[in-house]
C-alpha cells in the first residue's frame, strides 16, 4: 500500500504508565512472563530476529533512568528499538533503527542497569493522525 503524502502524522502521543509487578518481564506474541536470567531475553531475542512477525518488551519494576521498558522488532529496513520513557503521569515512545547486534547490546545494557546509552539518538514515534 503506498503512503499518502498528505497523511499527518504526530509525536505527541502519550500512554499511561506501565506497572511491573515482577523486577523483570519479558513479553512476546505467546504473552507476558516474569523473567530470570539474561539468556531467557536473549532467547526472545534470538527468535524475533528468525521471525518477522515476532516483537520482544522487556520491561523493570525498577528504573533508574526514567525508561521504563525497551522493545524491538524487525521491519524492512532492520531492527526497530523503542523506549518508554516515563514523564510526569505519563509514557512516551523514542526509537531508533539498529542492527541485531546492537539492539542484543541496548537490551543487555537495559537487563542489567536500566540504562540506554545514546539516548540522543532516539527519534519519537510518529503516530498517524
């Protein structure tokens, strides 16, 4: 489907804050589970890189550094990887494009610390009008 030159678009969308009842969960097209260890992320991560129709979240109860969970999934052009970034009583989305190996980094980074380096990098999400 071509894309009107004329639809609008905007960035301003903003979401309600998401809860964490676990210190780490990782959600999938099979749904939401508590998360133990790194390998059960990379594992996820390993097969929405196989599969063009999967998406890996991986969100934390605590956060350090105002995003409270990173996500990924594949489209034409590479691997998107988009922040929640929390603000006041609400959350927004920044991503960015990256390669495999770079998002298996964002996501290790984000796994142990709550960090994203390179936030600067990220561009909000545009959302159709």
């Amino acid at each position: 489907m071509s894309q009107n030159k004329s639809t609008k678009t905007t960035t301003d969308v903003r979401f309600g804050k998401e809860t964490c009842f676990f210190p780490r969960k990782i959600g999938t097209q099979s749904g939401e589970r508590r998360v133990d260890s790194w390998q059960e992320v990379e594992d996820c991560l390993w097969d929405m890189f196989t599969d063009e129709d999967e998406f890996v979240t991986l969100t934390l109860a605590e956060i350090h550094h105002n995003i409270r969970y990173v996500q990924a999934c594949q489209f034409q052009e590479g691997i998107t990887v988009q922040l929640g970034v929390e603000e006041d009583d609400y959350t927004r989305l920044v991503e960015k494009t990256c390669s495999e190996a770079e998002c298996m980094d964002i996501f290790r980074e984000f796994y142990e610390s709550s960090y994203v380096r390179d936030f600067e990098k990220y561009k909000p999400v545009e959302f159709f009008v």
